[in-house]
C-alpha cells in the first residue's frame, strides 16, 4: 500500500491506528511536500498576472522546482515507513544459534542505518525549500504573502522532524563512527535550514505587522 496514495481521510485514519507506522518521519517528509506544494502554489498564481510580469522568470523556476521537491519528498514519505517497517522485521529473524544471531545482528544494523539514512535524505530535500520560500515571499503574488508564511513554517517542523528520526535511529548503530557522520551532517543541515527559516520568518512577520490587533 502507497500512503500517498491514499486520500487524506485514510492517511490519517492509518496515521491514528494502533500501528507504529507511517509515523513521524513519513509526516516529517509529508510536511515538506506541503510546503513546496504552496511554493509551486505561488508560482502558479504569480505567472500569467500582468502586475508581477518581471517575476515571471523566476518564479516559473520556483514552481519547477517546488513540482520536482514534492515529489521528491511524497516518494520519501513511503520510503520511511518502509525503512522503519524493515528494522521490525530483522528484529523478528530466528536467533537460536550462533548463526542466526549474527544475521540478526547484522541485519538489524543494515535496516537501522537505512532508517537514519531516509530522514537524512529528508532533510536535504528540505534544505532546498527556504530559497524557494524566500523568492515566492519577495517575488509572488503578494496576495499569496500567508501561503508562503505556511510553507515556511511546514519546512521548520519537517526539518525537526527529519532530524529527530534520524537521530534517535544513528544511536542504535554500533558503528560509533558512522553514527557520528550521520549525526554531523544531520545538525548541519538543520542548522542552515533553521538560519534560513528564521530569516523568512522575519520577513513574514515585517509585512504583516499592519495587520496586528
């Protein structure tokens, strides 16, 4: 079964069960297919309108590249349930005998370090969003100002997301060193994310600041 093929009542039924997944990781990339979603949004309702004529350019590449994200990240929604699904069933090998606990053992470790790696790659998708966040809120339909606030805040709480799951996944590894480098890579990427994210909230908010009560 594809989640994302799923309509949005069934996902969040199965989201709710009592299975352990799809879980945070499939809404964390989830999130950020929502957000470039807005980004194409904008783009969309930029192009074509005569005031923003000069933007046209631009933001047909923000569109281009929100449509080439999303469905980036929708893929990584199924790939994360399907990681974690993986480390279920090494746990669930025969380990009777020497033998058999090695392979346990090592293809624990295999699905574990997958399950770290699709969060990663969640993460570095969404490293590319912010940029494109930032050109929809200078360039786009300025009527479109709270939809490219949104996608900025998705990108936030998809980027905490990711780096959670990739986080509590790389402490279950037993090689200490490559845990270390998902780790590193993990808290650099998020890092430049929330850099970015921080300014465009600054930007968001400055625009709105006549509509405060």
């Amino acid at each position: 079964m594809s989640l994302v093929e799923l309509s949005i009542t069934d996902f969040v039924q199965e989201l709710a069960s009592e299975r352990p997944a799809p879980g945070g990781g499939s809404v964390a990339a989830l999130a950020g297919a929502l957000a470039a979603s807005l980004c194409a949004m904008v783009g969309n309702l930029t192009v074509g309108r005569k005031k923003q004529e000069k933007a046209w350019p631009a933001m047909t590449k923000v569109r281009d590249e929100a449509h080439v994200l999303k469905a980036e990240l929708l893929r990584l929604v199924d790939a994360d349930t399907e990681a974690y699904n993986r480390v279920t069933n090494a746990y669930r090998l025969a380990k009777e005998n020497t033998e058999q606990q090695a392979g346990r053992l090592a293809a624990i470790q295999a699905a574990v370090h997958g399950a770290a790696q699709v969060p990663l790659e969640t993460l570095k998708a969404l490293s590319r969003l912010p940029e494109l966040a930032r050109q929809a809120l200078e360039l786009g339909n300025p009527n479109c100002l709270t939809d490219a606030g949104v996608a900025v805040q998705l990108v936030r709480a998809a980027a905490f997301g990711a780096a959670y799951n990739v986080r509590i996944n790389a402490r279950e590894l037993k090689d200490q060193a490559e845990a270390l480098k998902l780790l590193a890579e993990t808290e650099t990427t998020l890092q430049q994310i929330l850099k970015e994210v921080i300014k465009l909230e600054g930007a968001v908010e400055e625009r709105l600041s006549g509509f405060k009560v």
